[in-house]
C-alpha cells in the first residue's frame, strides 16, 4: 500500500467524489420523464468500493445511503459474475433496495482489468404493477402482491442493452415512464463511471483507493470524537403504526439509543412482529431510517460515507416490523416503518444534545412525522394508461429548533433537496385539476418555538374516461411529529373524500371553485390513513394534507408578537392562539389583531393555574442561573443536580425526584384527546385511537414534555437515563 496522501490531494479528491454524485443526480432528473424524479428529487446517487462501502453519497434523498452497499455486498455474496459494460438493476427490499418502487442500477468500474468501484443510481418509479397502482400495496400479505421484484439481474450485458429484460420489466408495469426511467438511470451511471474513469486515469487506481479508505477513516475518527463529549446514558422513545387495514392492531416501534464512550447503539428489541400488510420494512429500511438523522445531525459537515455507518450498532429483532423477513410484504416501508424509525432517531439524538451545552442549539424535533401519499391511475385523455404519485407531501414541514421555529413546508427530513412538482406539471400530464394547495393552519406543531406548517391540497379527475379514474394512498395515522421540552406534536394527516359535489355543476356554469377546505360542498367521507384502491369519480373531491412538525418548549412561554404574526399571515387560528398560546387580541379590528399584553398575561396565568389547579410558582428562573452550579441539563427545562442526583425543574428549582426515576411519574400528567390540542384536522379526523399526555411541574406548572400513546395503555416513556 502506497503512504498517505498529501491533504492537498486529499481534499480535492473528497471533493471531486461528492461533485461526481451531485452530477450524477442532475443529469439523472435532466433525462427522466417522471415527476418524482424530475419535480420531486426521490432518488439519489452513490459511488461504493468493490468491496461494498460507501465512498460518496449524493446530496439528495439519505435514506437511500445503505442501498447501494448491501446489494454491492449481495452481487458478492451471490457469486455473479461481472465484467466490464455490465449493468445490474435490482428493486428487492431483500437485496438492500429499501422497497420494490426504488429501482437500483449500478455499473461496475474496472482497472487494469480489476474492479475497484461502483456506481450506483436509485430512483423511486412511479408503479410497479402489482395489486394496487402506484407501488404501495397495503392490503398485499405477502411481497409477491406488491408488484415485480427484480433480483440481481444484468440489463446491460458486456456493453449490450438486454431488451429481453427491459420488455420483461414494462410487461409488469402500468405507465410507459417507467421505462425512460430505467434508461435516465443508465444514462446518470455512465457519467459516474466517466468521472471515476478520469480520476484513476489522472491520480491512478492506487492513490484513489487510498483517499477512500483514509476519507472512511476521517468520518469514523470524527464522528466518535463528537461522541465522546456526551455523558454516558441512554434514550427511549416509542411510536406507533396505526391499523393496517385489516386487523385493526396497532404496531409498536420501541428504539432505545445508548451511548457508550464514542458509540452509539439503537437498540429496537420489543418492536412488533412483522406485518401481513405492506407496512413492513427490511434491514436496509431500519438502516435508512437511523442513518437519515445520524447523517445532518451529528455528520453535517463529514464526508458522508461507510465511517459515519461504522460509528454506530443496530439491534433490531429479525421478524420484527422494522427488520422483516421474507415473505413479509413492505411496499410502504420508505413511508411507514422507516420513516418512524426517522423520527425514532431524531428524537433520540435531539434529546442526548440536550445533555452538552455545545450542542444545545442542535436540538430539533421531529420534521413531518408522517406523510398522506396518494397516487390516482386510470386513462388520460390520450387514452394511455397512467400512475401518478402526487409528491405534494415532499414539501414536509420543518422541525422546532431550541432557538428558532422550524420552516414551513421546509421539506422532509429524508431529502437534502426536497422539491414538489408544480402543480401545472401534474395537471399537463395528468387527468387532474386542482382546486387548492396552500399551507395548513394549525399545523405546526404548538412551542415556545413553533413546528413548521404542513400543506393541503384538494383536487378533481379532470379529462378523463366517464367512469373517472381510480385512487389509492399510503400514510400513518399516529401523530409521529414528536416535540420536545414541553413542545407539542405536529398536526395529524389525513385523507378525505367529498362524495356528489358540486364541481361539475360549477364548471359547467362558469362559477367560481372552492379555494379552502370550508368551501367544499359534498357527502363528506373521512378515509383511513392508508386506504386501498378505490374509485375516483368525475364528481368528487379528494383532499389530502399531511402532517406538521413538533414544537419546541412550552407553548405558552412563546413571543406573543410571533403568535400574532402567525395569526395574520394565517398559519395559526384564533382558537389555537387563546387555548394553547393564551394569546389574547383585540378584536375590533381583526385585519390588525392588536395585541392585548395584560389579557394575555392573565390567559397565560389561567393556564398554568388549571395544568396544577392551584396557584402556581410566578417567578420563573432561566437556564442562567443556574450556570454557577454546573447542572446537567437533559431538557430545556430540566437538569439532574449532580451533588444529590436528583431530577430539578430549572423553571422553579422544585426537585422532582431522583436520578434514578422516571420524572414523569413525579409530576402532573394531564390527558388530552388530539382534537383538543390539534386544531388543524385533530377534531374531525381523530378515531380516538391515540391521546396526548402532558407533564408539568407541580410548582410552576411549566409543560416539561409530551407524550402521545395508545388511548388503552397510557403509560409514560421513560425517556432518558443519563449516567
């Protein structure tokens, strides 16, 4: 082996690595013809060493970061035999593709006639064929219904496009974009393998493989010593799947994340069994779900590659439903179990931030904790057979931070480069008109800090066959937008129809359409979060929004001047401001909505009285005095004094209890159903299946934190255990 690099070389290498992902992935949306691809940036690029760890990553949808890895891992372990002007596409979740939608392709590069790397293309299609249009299948009992599964197959052969298996793959699929798609792949990996090429040619294959292994072991080195400033402890948390359409069970998610030293476990022992729905995820699904935190939260400004993988461990039961086994089906995983194992991740490590006041400011709670993923099918006006996934629900919604709101419709915590489709795109290449799409009021989660807002969006079959078209969507009903300090959770999704409407009525008369929610005139049917296929006539509605972000600190320590301003730029509702922010305005002009201050004060007081029905505790402290006393803060309201080891609310200095306990039995827990505290969708939308727990000080009555869990078992998390 040759020594070391200069870091000059390093550094311009590094560089080059990530810019040949970040190429890759242009010229992949510049060539593809699908809107999640082109408009919505799901997908993502990758180069891997031939042994299977991951060199560079592109900026684009992290949860596809252990992909490419795995399959590389399973060419090898199969045995296939690979030569130069191969292709390989695969789409098995139980190869490492996270679910069938992701078609894979990746080309193998060669020197001196050894192979040294490869490069790798994923990108969701937009269907697969199997039972239901659009790739999610939530009735499928087993991965056979969910569409075509591809092995580890060879589609370029020695240099030779294999029509044979690309007719094979367009037999299974409903819409010809699928195809272009493929190729747009094809198209993305041959400028890695050219980019690649040219840097072997310039530093040689030697020099190259070298700067991979010092940049893994840069990453490694990095990320431990980050985690070696945090005391020793561990973090619980739990979320849930909601029914899955056919039982009715609910499933449970449990991750406990333990540092030790400079390590980190994610330990998801007790997790429920797999599924028979297509809620499901597999190993590369669990792996996706924890890296697509761990990256921006604690890898941020590394090289984003197999050292930040190596820093960490995670146990996950095989058979569980975040590390199922074959046949379970897991067409949703991106979307439901993985994405739950994201805001899982999220929290957990947002909550070991608490604990170093260096990384205080890195706290953030969970972005949009689930999404309403609808696709619509059926003849164009072309008469073509189509699925289009609407992507709306990229848009995501920003998390609180603990010194700043999070960004409204900011994106999805998955996605570097979030994007929607324009919603001019989806009308021109789809038998759809929307009505509206506008940010959801009431959505962001309520705090001191408020969770971004999420959207909503109504539309019609527009131009299409007379007996309309057909819809199905994917989503999770549990409010998985968790905050933190008090915060409250993010507004819940939801999917509903608007049966015999008017619409058509309007059209024909020149009347103007609906443009809010409240305006829609119809039979209205509230859908389940994820519901099958079903009929999409030409006189209905389908509305759709997702959920909003966690808050951040207890809503009612929140600037009143911010609340007013959410109030006039309509992203917070009059009955929100007084029941949950206790901000009181005058209302003789409600177009200016005058701040009251001392009705506001006396709201706020009120508040906190009926949390502890008595007098509470008036003068609050800060996290400042308290600086002389070297406190161990685990939240933003609570430290363990470290010379008696008990648990103290740094609002008041009341001592809760010792270390040793979980907090929440301590304090006052009230019990609230989710239309009292969301009220976006929460009072019309919720089943009663979930309810909301908050803790406060006895003394001050400070909200500490929040927990949602099943109506029927109310226990509190014991969430955090620091050492």
């Amino acid at each position: 082996m040759i020594n070391a690099v200069d870091s000059v070389t390093f550094e311009i290498v590094l560089n080059k690595l990530s810019q040949i992902t970040e190429e890759m992935g242009i010229n992949y949306v510049n060539t593809s013809g699908s809107a999640v691809i082109v408009e919505a940036n799901d997908m993502n690029t990758c180069i891997v060493t031939r042994k299977g760890d991951t060199v560079a990553l592109g900026p684009f949808l992290r949860k596809l970061a252990p992909t490419f890895g795995m399959i590389v891992k399973n060419i090898t372990k199969q045995g296939i035999k690979i030569d130069p002007g191969d292709v390989i596409i695969c789409n098995d979740p139980y190869l490492g593709v996270l679910h069938q939608p992701d078609f894979t392709t990746l080309i193998p590069i060669f020197s001196d006639g050894e192979l040294v790397f490869w490069v790798a293309t994923s990108g969701h299609q937009v269907d697969i064929g199997g039972m239901d249009p659009g790739g999610f299948s939530i009735r499928a009992v087993d991965v056979h219904q969910e569409g075509i599964r591809m092995p580890l197959v060879k589609i370029v052969e020695a240099g030779r496009f294999k029509d044979d298996i690309f007719n094979w793959i367009m037999n299974q699929v409903r819409d010809r974009t699928v195809g272009l798609d493929i190729k747009a792949q094809l198209a993305a990996n041959k400028i890695g393998e050219d980019r690649v090429k040219e840097l072997i040619d310039r530093y040689g294959k030697d020099v190259l493989m070298r700067i991979c292994e010092e940049s893994i072991a840069f990453s490694e080195s990095k990320i431990r010593s980050r985690l070696s400033l945090f005391p020793d402890g561990s973090w619980s948390e739990i979320q849930y799947i909601d029914p899955d359409g056919k039982s009715g069970q609910k499933y449970k998610v449990i991750c406990k994340m333990t540092k030790r030293g400079d390590r980190l476990t994610f330990d998801f022992t007790g997790t429920s069994p797999q599924a028979r729905a297509g809620i499901n995820c597999t190993a590369s699904g669990l792996w996706g779900g924890v890296l697509t935190s761990l990256l921006v939260m604690l890898s941020y400004d590394l090289p984003w590659n197999q050292g930040v993988f190596n820093s960490i461990d995670i146990v996950a039961p095989e058979g569980s439903i975040v590390n199922a086994t074959y046949p379970a089906p897991c067409s949703g995983a991106t979307i439901i179990s993985s994405w739950v194992v994201d805001n899982l991740a999220t929290t957990l490590l947002s909550r070991m931030f608490a604990c170093n006041e260096e990384y205080h400011d890195e706290q953030m709670s969970t972005w949009c904790g689930s999404i309403q993923y609808p696709a619509i099918a059926g003849i164009n006006s072309r008469g073509r057979r189509f699925s289009m996934a609407e992507m709306s629900h990229h848009a995501g919604a920003g998390g609180a931070r603990a010194f700043k709101d999070g960004v409204d419709t900011g994106g999805v915590h998955s996605n570097s480069t979030p994007s929607i489709p324009n919603i001019e795109f989806n009308e021109s290449h789809h038998p759809v008109l929307y009505l509206f799409r506008r940010h959801l009021k009431d959505s962001g989660g309520p705090g001191k800090f408020r969770g971004g807002a999420s959207a909503e969006f109504a539309l019609i079959a527009y131009d299409c066959p007379e007996e309309g078209l057909e819809s199905v969507s994917v989503g999770n009903e549990f409010p998985g937008a968790k905050g933190l300090s008090g915060g409250l959770p993010g507004g819940i999704g939801s999917s509903i129809a608007f049966d015999d409407t008017d619409i058509p009525k309007r059209m024909e008369q020149g009347l103007d359409l609906p443009v809010v929610f409240d305006q829609i005139v119809g039979d209205i049917k509230i859908l389940p979060s994820s519901y099958p296929r079903m009929p999409f006539t030409k006189n209905q509605v389908l509305y759709s929004n997702w959920q909003g972000a966690g808050g951040f600190g207890d809503p009612i320590e929140r600037d009143p001047d911010l609340v007013i301003k959410d109030l006039l730029d309509g992203l917070v509702s009059m009955e929100a401001s007084y029941a949950i922010y206790g901000v009181v305005t005058n209302e003789t002009d409600k177009k200016k909505r005058v701040l009251d201050r001392e009705a506001t004060l006396n709201r706020r007081l009120e508040i906190r009285k009926n949390r502890i029905g008595k007098e509470p505790e008036q003068k609050l402290l800060t996290r400042d005095d308290w600086a002389k006393k070297g406190p161990l803060w685990i939240s933003e309201s609570l430290f363990i004094d470290r010379t008696n080891r008990g648990i103290v609310c740094g609002r008041c200095g009341y001592r809760i209890c010792s270390s040793n306990e979980n907090y929440k039995d301590h304090v006052v827990s009230i019990t609230k159903k989710l239309g009292e505290i969301d009220f976006a969708k929460g009072k019309l939308c919720d089943r009663g299946n979930f309810v909301v727990l908050l803790f406060c000080c006895p003394r001050c009555a400070t909200q500490l934190d929040v927990d949602v869990v099943p109506s029927n078992d109310q226990k509190p998390i014991w969430d955090t255990q620091v050492e």
